[in-house]
C-alpha cells in the first residue's frame, strides 16, 4: 500500500493520502487548511486519482480544504450527518469570541465563503467506502463532536514505523498518543467519549496502528498500556 502525509495549516493537522499503489485510486483524509497544495503535490509525484475525501470531524482544521479537493478532483466527500453542516459553516462549531479570535490569528478577517460540495455522503457507523481495491470502514465515536467518526482498512504494505500491523485507523481528533480529544468545544460530551471509548478502542486488537488528527502515530497497544484515560476505562 502507499500511505503518505503532511501537516497543514496553522494547527498542524495531520493530512493523509492513501492508496493501493501508485497509480492508483486514491483516499484524501481530512483535508484542513491549507493542505490543497499538499495534496496536488502528492497526487502528482504518485501519478494517484483521488477518489474519495474523508472527513473525520466537522472542525475547521481538518475539512477547511474538502470542498476545495472535492471539487479540483470530482470526488465525493464523506462525513457523518451529525457533523454535515458544518461543511458549509466550519466556525459553528466553535462559539463567537472563538471565532474571532482564530479568524485575527490567522489573518481571516474575510473568510472564505463555503458551499456544500456537490456529492456528500453519509460516514454512518458500519459503512464500508470502497475505493480502487481500498476497503474502509466506518465507526461513529461521538464525544469530541457529536459527527466524529473514524476509518479503518485492513493493512498490507509498508509505509508505518510499527511491526505487526493488522489495520490502520485514521482517528481524527478522537484519539491521540497519549491522549484524547477534548471535549469542551462546542458539540462535546464527556460521558460520550468515555463511552465510544469503551466501545469502540478497547475491543480493538493491540497491533491496530492509529494515526490521528495531530501529532505522531501510535499503536492500540502502547495507547492500552500508557493512555491514562483508557487506564482509567480498563480499571472502572
């Protein structure tokens, strides 16, 4: 398999490109802001065609560029309904003085107008999105928004520092190494991460590799043995 990625935009989040070979179908993940150059450059050096956009979670920095990509490469975009919206509104997630203040950091004193793209589909929890050979699968973990989901395909190939690797999931902001995603945003439940936690990581095998929205990747296993939150989960 070919899997490569890049960190975009002021937050640094993390912008994966996936597929079977190259010259390929192609999967773009969570493409934030300023990642469409990213992607170009990506597309271009692996001669890929993008297929299909995935979207994690509705927040700015990780679907700021999906209409963008949707659009330059006549892809459909996937995300779960709970979270579609935002699509078309990326700072409703966040509350008013929030906004702005991003909006002065980032010099986004006339933001960009959004528009739904023209195919969206729904990343409901149990859907299988089949692209060139690809097969992932879709799991609803609602806590840091109430639409965050993330995507797992079976593994075969190199391309993550790990060993073993039976699947890689694309966590978004559910799920760091060594952490998890907040939530005090907007759309955030606590008692709902601690739940799709539960129900949704810990019956996962160890060798599952996680490569999430921000930051390195990490593993079930070493996030099971280290992650306090899921400690806490596994003591209660």
């Amino acid at each position: 398999m070919l899997l490569t990625s890049f960190p975009a935009g002021p937050l640094q989040a993390n912008c994966y490109v996936l597929a079977r070979e190259a010259g390929a179908g192609c999967v773009v993940v969570d493409p934030g802001m300023d990642a469409l150059d990213g992607v170009r450059q990506v597309v271009t050096e692996h001669d890929l065609r993008v297929e299909a956009v995935l979207v994690t979670h509705g927040h700015f920095d990780h679907l700021w560029n999906a209409q963008d990509v949707a659009r330059e490469f006549d892809a459909p975009v996937w995300i779960h309904p709970a979270d579609r919206h935002l699509l078309s509104d990326p700072m409703a997630a966040i509350s008013g003085p929030s906004a702005a203040m991003l909006r002065a950091q980032f010099g986004l004193h006339d933001p960009p107008e959004f528009v739904e793209p023209a195919d969206v589909r729904d990343a409901v929890d149990g859907a299988v999105i089949e692209v060139d050979g690809l097969s992932l699968s879709v799991d609803h973990v609602p806590g840091h928004t109430p639409g965050t989901v993330y995507y797992r395909v079976d593994w075969d190939g190199s391309g993550v520092s790990e060993g073993t690797v039976s699947q890689v999931m694309f966590s978004g902001d559910f799920l760091f190494a060594g952490s998890i995603g907040r939530t005090d945003l907007t759309g955030g439940d606590h008692d709902q991460m601690l739940q799709s936690l539960r129900e949704k990581v810990l019956p996962l095998r160890d060798d599952v590799v996680v490569l999430p929205g921000h930051g390195p990747q990490t593993s079930i296993g070493r996030e099971r043995a280290t992650n306090p939150f899921l400690a806490e989960l596994q003591e209660g």
